[in-house]
C-alpha cells in the first residue's frame, strides 16, 4: 500500500468497504453515495481521506511512491523472543504525484501509465530501489501504549518509534 493507514479497523467490515468500490447493484453505475454512507459513518476512515486528497494521494507511478505493511507484524527470533513491527519502504527516487486533471486524463487515455513506466525504467536499466526501514515495539511498549498498536487506522509516532 502506497499510505501507511487504512480505511476501517474492523476486519468484518471489510466486505462493506468492498461494495462500496463496487457498481450499485440495482442500477450497475458507479454509486459515490454508497462509499460516501460508508465512511461519513465511520470516523476512523478519516485519516486514510486526509492522504487520499491531499497533494499524497496520487502517486506519480510505482517508482516515486513509498511503500508500507500498514498491519503491525510479529517478529520472532529463534529463542521465541518477539517484537512488534511495521514494515516501511521509502523510495529513493523521491516523492512525485500528479495533479488531479493529470490524472484523470491518464485514466482515460493510458490506465497502465504506471506499470509501463516502472517497466520502461527497468528495460533502460534504471532500476528503481527503495529503502527499508522498520518500527519496532516491544511486547511491554505495547501493553501501555496509548492505543491499540494493531489499528490499522493510526500509525506510530516515528519519534517514538524512530525508523531504524
């Protein structure tokens, strides 16, 4: 996922989101009002919109968007000690993202825009990379953490839990 949040933290919800991506069922049109009930509903989608609209929300490609777990992992070593993770890619080419006409003129006229621009980068040999980085809490940090660490909804404060 290209935003380190998502829209629901309740996985029986899922389905729910799902329709709301769907074509009304009576009508087969795109219906915004049926992803408009859902998330008006629900205020811990907001932090998901406030990427989605912001200057964020429209990746310039595969190469010029970071990337993130989202879900907190369970890291274990051979000792059955563990800790708590998330998962960050950051890319090294830089944060780039197209403006909103930009982007609805590519979704007509060339909906693979960004699978062949990663592909014509590669086949030129600029290869794109990334840098992984990870949080870690412990067991302990997570038991008196100020919320629940597996909300898919919040993320963890990097001064707290620095990327290392």
């Amino acid at each position: 996922n290209n935003t380190p949040v998502f829209f629901i933290r309740d996985p029986i919800l899922f389905p729910s989101f799902i329709h709301t991506q769907k074509r009304n069922p009576q009508t087969h049109l795109k219906d915004p009002d049926m992803m408009w009930d859902f998330h008006t509903l629900r205020p811990e989608s907001m932090h998901q919109w406030l990427f989605l609209f912001s200057d964020r929300g429209i990746p310039d490609g595969f190469r010029h968007m970071n990337g993130y777990g989202s879900h907190t992992f369970k890291l274990v070593n051979k000792n059955g000690d563990y800790v708590y993770c998330k998962f960050h890619y950051k890319t090294d080419q830089g944060i780039k993202n197209l403006d909103v006409t930009k982007a609805e003129k590519l979704a007509g006229s060339d909906p693979d825009y960004s699978l062949r621009d990663l592909y014509n980068a590669i086949a030129n040999g600029n290869f794109p990379s990334y840098t992984f980085s990870i949080q870690v809490m412990t067991p302990e940090q997570a038991k008196k953490f100020k919320f629940n660490p597996f909300d898919l909804t919040k993320i963890w404060s990097h001064s707290e839990f620095p990327l290392i």
